[in-house]
C-alpha cells in the first residue's frame, strides 16, 4: 500500500465578494482534486487543538500523528532540527523574521508599523548577508542567529526564555508595532534590545539601498516570535510500521520530518512561496515512493497568499498545486501496480480577509483505490462541512489512512 499526503497549507478560507460569496477553493480550478473528492471520504477535521494557536507546527504535527498538546515545542525547535544545528539542554530556539517595517531608524521604533512580515519575500542570498551582519554588529556569546530560507531565520540564544509571549509578526500586519514589542515588564529587555538594535544595522545595509533601488521593501528589522526547547518526537516509522518521506520547502515542516526520522527531501526552486518548483516536487514525491511507503508533500504557496492579502494569487497556487503536483503524482500511484491511498487537506485557513491563521475546522478526503465512495462533487470547505464526519482531534486523523 502507498500514501500520498497533499497539504496545501493554508488553503482553507472564507466568502469573499470580489468572488461573488466563493472562497478560493470554490473559486480554483482542481479537477484533479474535485474527481478525487467525488469518489472519497469526505468531512472536517480541527487540527490546533483548543487553547492553542493555530499554527503550522501545531497542525502538522497532528496529521502526522503527533498529538500537539504533548509533543508541539514551538516551530523553531524545529527548523534548527531542519538547520542542522545542535542544541545543548539550555538553549532556546528562537524564529527571526527579517521583516519591513515603516520610516527608517530614524523614527522611534516603538511607532514604527509592520508593513511585511516576509520583507517582498526577501531571497535566501540577501538574507544571509544580512544574518551575518547582525551576528557581527551584535555579538553576544551564547548567542547566535542562523540562516534560514527567505525572511525565516534561527536564533540559538543560551538560557534564554522559552516561554516568552512573543507576538507573531503575520498577525499584526498594518498595525503600530509598539503595543506587541517585547517588554521590560515580563524579562524582555535583552529581547526588544536585539530588535531595536538591529533595526538600526539593517536599515541602511547595501543590501536594503539595493532593494529600494529596484523598489523592493527594505528587511529593516529583525523580529523575534515563537521560543521553544530541543524537541523529541517518537519515529514515524516504528509508530506505524511503514517507511515515510517529507518533501517541503520550509524548515519548520522539514524539521518535523527529522524529529520523526523521516527521509526529508529537498527539492531545487522550492521558496516556500507562489514561485515555487511545483513540478519538481512531484518528481520528489514520485521517486521517494520507489523506497518510501508513504510521502508527505507540504506547499506553504496558498499560505503565503493568504498573509500577503493575494486572492487571485492564492486561487492559481491552488490549481498549480492540482495540476502540477496532485496530478502527475496520481498518476505514477495509478500505475504502480499497488493499492494507494491519497489524502487532501489544509492544515489550517489562512483567511484574505484577515491575512493570518484560523482556527476553523479544515475540509478533508482520503480516496482508497481499492473503493470508490460517495463523496462530494467539488472540493470544498462548504461541501465537505455538510458530510457527516467530524474529526475534532486531528492527532487521530492518520487512523483513518494508514492500515495496521
């Protein structure tokens, strides 16, 4: 038997009136998905569950099995996990943003607005440059920040807060930054001095001229959010007896996948946005079957959409992901000459019209080639909200796929 796991993050959404009342998923063209859906088990699944926050390592946590109540340590545990970075007992991982905030630093910080968490989705190569001259302008032993992809960077701080309330960059979009700035109230101050200080780095780096040049959002600040300790996940493997795979583009699904001792796979021109080697990750997928019993295929583009406020950007990411991806890959497991499985979901909503997470239940199938089901004629938040099955825990969600 083969698995295919097909999370569009963020996919799920609200109505929105320049689609005449459609949200995204209704709105894209997917016939891949649509024809799966008809012939599946259909419902809703909550993957966060309540009390928590409804983020991308809490949520894909539980659909891989891992209840997010015991096992979620923050996300940037785990892309240092992704890094390849080792931590001793007393570190804290911290996730750095390199973001776009107004003015220059010449205005007072605290009355600065965050205009772009991602910073125009600033490249990997402009971001390393200006990693590096933060760790050398701000050196601190015990403390030391890691590129990642994109804006998302690793800061390994010894003995630092891993509980530290941060705010989340993406939900605070538009707003005065000043009220959600760590503070010297609650043990921030070494915090909020990191930031502000290298604010004042960036601000005029050769790189961000450059940017302006060519009219691009300057990465003027760092920003510091989601703390947490060295995780420990049990294997995937031994758990479920099968061979698994993760391919994705960002560091937080894949070091999910090293936790879990899964094969990670990295994919050539995979960004973590709507420019992403959509192609490329289904031939990921396709060859990591030849010794994998399962493959996980995480696409964060509709996420990035929904943040970036990008409607009919969110709804071509989605048929890209239908066409290029769930297609090809359904394709090869039709003619594998074994019975397959193929699930479908979000792992949240990134709603357009709030730009951030949700906690809203997320539509579902799992098609099983050896039975065709009555499922629903199109894919979608509405239709699959009318099915009979509810799963409120997601955690539990893989007893449904995978065949003991």
């Amino acid at each position: 038997m083969k698995y295919l796991i097909l999370i569009p993050d963020g996919m799920a959404d609200r109505p929105l009136d320049m689609f005449g009342g459609m949200t995204p998923m209704e709105k894209a063209n997917k016939p891949a998905m649509d024809a799966l859906a008809a012939r599946s088990l259909c419902g809703t699944v909550s993957n966060v569950p309540d009390g928590m926050v409804p983020e991308s390592d809490t949520a894909n946590l539980a659909i891989l099995s891992y209840d997010p109540r015991e096992f979620s340590k923050g996300r940037s545990p785990l892309e240092a996990m992704s890094l390849g970075l080792s931590m001793d007992p007393d570190d804290t991982a911290i996730r750095c943003n390199i973001v776009t905030l107004s003015g220059d630093s010449s205005d007072k910080y605290s009355e600065r607005t965050m205009i772009d968490h991602s910073a125009d989705e600033i490249s990997t190569e402009e971001a390393d440059e200006l990693v590096k001259a933060l760790n050398e302008a701000l050196p601190m032993e015990g403390r030391v920040l890691h590129t990642g992809v994109s804006y998302r960077h690793c800061l390994i701080w010894k003995n630092a807060n891993d509980k530290y309330p941060f705010m989340r960059p993406h939900d605070i979009l538009g707003q005065v930054i000043g009220e959600h700035l760590p503070s010297a109230d609650n043990g921030g101050e070494e915090f909020l001095r990191f930031m502000e200080e290298g604010a004042k780095i960036l601000d005029h780096h050769p790189v961000n001229e450059a940017r302006r040049a060519r009219g691009l959002k300057p990465a003027n600040s760092p920003w510091l959010w989601s703390p947490g300790k060295k995780p420990a996940l049990p294997s995937f493997s031994e758990k479920w007896g099968i061979s698994a795979a993760i391919v994705s583009a960002v560091d937080l699904i894949k070091g999910i996948g090293v936790c879990a001792g899964c094969d990670v796979i990295d994919v050539e021109g995979a960004t973590g946005n709507f420019n992403t080697n959509y192609s490329g990750k289904a031939q990921a997928a396709i060859d990591a079957f030849e010794k994998n019993d399962l493959v996980y295929i995480h696409v964060e583009a509709p996420d990035e959409c929904g943040h970036r406020g990008e409607p009919d950007v969110k709804v071509a990411s989605i048929e890209k992901i239908d066409a290029e991806i769930l297609t090809p890959v359904w394709e090869y497991l039709k003619g594998c000459g074994e019975d397959y499985k193929i699930m479908v979901l979000p792992d949240h909503p990134t709603p357009i019209e709030t730009r951030t997470h949700a906690m809203e239940p997320v539509p579902f199938f799992i098609y099983d080639s050896r039975e065709d089901r009555s499922g629903v004629d199109v894919f979608t938040e509405k239709t699959c909200s009318g099915c009979d099955t509810y799963i409120s825990d997601g955690s539990t969600l893989m007893d449904l796929v995978i065949e003991k």
